[in-house]
C-alpha cells in the first residue's frame, strides 16, 4: 500500500466544515464584491458565524483547536492569491475583494493580538546584544525533544508524514521573502535579494530549493504537486505560514520581519540536521534528504549575512524601532516551534494509528 493511499485528513466539525465550504463558495464567485452589495442579506449568517469562531479560537483561554484550524485555514486561502501559481487566471478573480481584505483584516487583529498575549519577549542588554546572544544561543542548541525523536525514533511512513505536512511550504518556499525586495536600493536590499537568490537556485530551477523538496516527495513515492497535502496540515502550520504573510504584506512590520527570517536562517542547520540524521537512518537515499542538506550548507553563512549585512545596518537606521526585531525574532521562535511541536504529534498519532 502507497503511502498516498493510507493517509487520514484532519477534518472539521461538521459546522466548521460547513462553514469553510460557504467561503469557498463565495471566493468562486465571478465577482463577489457586486454580489456581496447587491445580496448583502445572504452573508449575514456567515459573518455571524465567523465572528463565533473567532471568540471560539481567541477569546476563550486556548482556544477551540477546530475554530483555529477554520480560521487559519480561510487565512490561508486568502493570503496565496499574492502569490501566482500558474493556474487558472479565473481563479484571481476576487484578489482584490474589498470583502476579502474586510475578512482577512478582523480575523489578523483578533489572532494577531491573541499571538501578542502569547510571546514573552526579552528586552536585555543592546539592541545588536539582544539580537546577537539570540542567534548564537540558536546556532547549535541542543537537541530538543521534538528533535531527538525525529532523529532517533520516527518511522519511514512518519518521515513521509513529515514530509506531507511541511510540503505546504516547502514546496514554496521563500516566496513571501520576495514580497520584501521592492523599493530603494541599499546593502541591506541587495543582501536579502542574495538570499532570495540562492534560496532560488541562482535562477536555475534544478537548483531551487523547493526543487530539492519536490525531489524529496518523488523519492518518497509521494505526491509533488503544490497543496497536495493540504488537508493533513495542522493549524500551528498554517498559522507559520500565514504569519509570514501577515508581516511581509505590511511594509510598516519590516523590522519584524526581518527579525523572524534571522531566527529561520539560524535555526535550520541544528533542526535539520535531525531530520537529515532521520533520513539517513532510515536509508532514505541523498535525493531524498538533498533538500535538508542544501540549507544545513547554505542556511549558516545566510544566518551570518543576516546578522552581519541585514540587522547590524538596521540597528543604526532605526535604533529605537529597531527592537521590533528582537520582536519578531521571538514571535518566530515561538510560533515555529508551535508549529513543529504538531508535526511531530501529527507524526506520532500516525505512527501509532
């Protein structure tokens, strides 16, 4: 039996499912802004429904695990029409929807403050200190729980779990970096464009990362097509890649953003190195972990170039707004390991189903 055939989706609620169906329906629509003004009755049990999800998710201690997902998952709908996918231009339709950016903007602000209320930030020392001590604490941690038991316990259909669930962004990956290139020239510009650059492959495609990943799944026997596993993504997943467009889409949050990729480009070499270890322990084969090493090889002169020709010219540009870096360094921190903390449940639950 293929692992293609043996996978489970995780499912809403009845009502939730309902729900995302009625959103889906409404994003189809040839021009849902006209039909929204003209029908504006036909909504009201939908928005009425949406602002019960939301308390349900932020309102509520932890949240409704079931309201999360719902909503991370209408975020994420929305947030990849920035991005093209060369299909169907008929799919674009509503990229401009006034009712689209009225949705998307009442449920960033409850969850965004909800995310708020969640991160404990450290504000100690210097700024370049603060971000300095971060990184070198990041660089070679030691192995956490979640990483000792993809190097030395995961199985090779929870491996190929893995690989599902990341495959959402993997498949994509850097894509919202790009949103961040625009506008005048300097040296923190031209270094996170070297970035994009060689995350891109250096304009080769064999080359390109998400290449490796693509690679990665046909060597697992598993499906390469974007958003194949959509259905088995956790909402701490989602909620990581809807972050980054929360940022990135907002000029005003940069510094932030900055902030966030510096914590990505440090932390990757020690976390996958584990799954590499992973891989190699279970005679994946080197296409199958490739993806893995590209960025164990490249992922720790981009930490450095961060540091060095991204961060250290912004703390002299923005000396005092410049702590919103420490910011989303910390948020980032927080929310991927959120989101690797339900991979590996994920990845436990199917193991032992």
């Amino acid at each position: 039996m293929s692992f293609n055939s043996q996978l489970e989706s995780i499912s809403l609620d009845f009502s939730y499912h309902e729900l995302e169906v009625e959103f889906l329906r409404l994003l189809e629509l040839d021009n849902l802004d006209q039909f929204v003004y003209e029908n504006p009755e036909k909504i009201l049990d939908f928005k009425s429904e949406l602002k019960v999800s939301i308390a349900d998710a932020f309102e509520n201690g932890k949240g409704c695990p079931q309201a999360h997902l719902f909503l991370q998952r209408v975020l994420y709908r929305m947030n990849r029409l920035k991005l093209f996918w060369y299909d169907e231009l008929k799919n674009y339709l509503n990229e401009d929807s006034a009712f689209l950016f009225s949705l998307r903007l009442e449920i960033e602000n409850a969850w965004q403050d909800w995310e708020e209320r969640n991160t404990v930030q450290r504000n100690t020392g210097t700024l370049l200190d603060a971000l300095g001590d971060r990184a070198k604490e990041d660089l070679r941690p030691e192995p956490s729980p979640d990483g000792l038991f993809i190097r030395n316990e995961i199985s090779k259909s929870g491996y190929q779990r893995f690989l599902a669930i990341t495959s959402l962004d993997g498949l994509v990956e850097a894509s919202q970096l790009s949103r961040m290139l625009g506008g005048v020239g300097n040296e923190v510009q031209m270094m996170l464009t070297r970035i994009l650059w060689e995350e891109y492959g250096s304009g080769k495609l064999s080359r390109k990362h998400s290449t490796y990943f693509a690679t990665m799944l046909e060597e697992c026997g598993m499906n390469s097509s974007p958003e194949a596993y959509f259905e088995l993504t956790p909402w701490e997943v989602l909620a990581n890649i809807n972050h980054s467009f929360f940022l990135s889409e907002r000029k005003k949050n940069f510094l932030r953003y900055v902030g966030g990729l510096l914590y990505t480009e440090v932390s990757v070499p020690a976390a996958f190195e584990s799954i590499k270890i992973a891989g190699e322990r279970l005679n994946i084969g080197d296409q199958g972990t490739g993806y893995w090493d590209i960025h164990i090889q490249e992922d720790i002169r981009h930490g450095q170039w961060m540091l060095n020709d991204v961060v250290l010219p912004l703390t002299k540009i923005y000396p005092e707004q410049g702590w919103d870096m420490v910011k989303g360094y910390d948020q980032q921190k927080f929310i991927s390991s959120r989101a690797t903390a339900a991979i590996v449940e994920s990845v436990r639950q199917f193991m032992c189903s």
